[in-house]
C-alpha cells in the first residue's frame, strides 16, 4: 500500500503536466476580445454613424481617439 501512495500522485502529476493544463495567466485586455462586446450591447445604439451621439465606437480605430 505504501508504494500506491507514492505512484498515484506522481502518476496524477504527470497525466496533468502532459495534458496541456496550464495555470491561468493574466493576459492583458484588447479591444475585440474585452471591450468591443461591452460597447455593442450597450453603447453603439447611439454611438455609430448618422445617430444623436457625438462619436462612433464601432471599431477600435474610431474609439482610440476618445480614451
């Protein structure tokens, strides 16, 4: 019994270290992944061509400017 003490953790390790798991990383935000789907739900009712507000917040190169 002793010895499956020692063999199923280190079985369990390698399984984990070979399947591709990894720690979650901090990865920094971009304007597609993070911002874009905030101002689409919220936002580009207004904010887009030919509408009441003043600047458009379709694309990151249009929103740039404002922040």
């Amino acid at each position: 019994m002793g010895a499956m003490r020692t063999v199923l953790p280190t079985a369990l390790l390698t399984v984990l270290l070979t399947s591709g798991v990894t720690s979650a990383q901090p990865t920094a935000p971009t304007f597609n992944r993070d911002v874009a789907p905030i101002f689409f739900a919220n936002c580009t009712t207004c904010h887009r061509p030919g509408e009441a507000a003043p600047m458009s917040l379709l694309t990151y190169k249009d929103t740039r400017p404002w922040v």
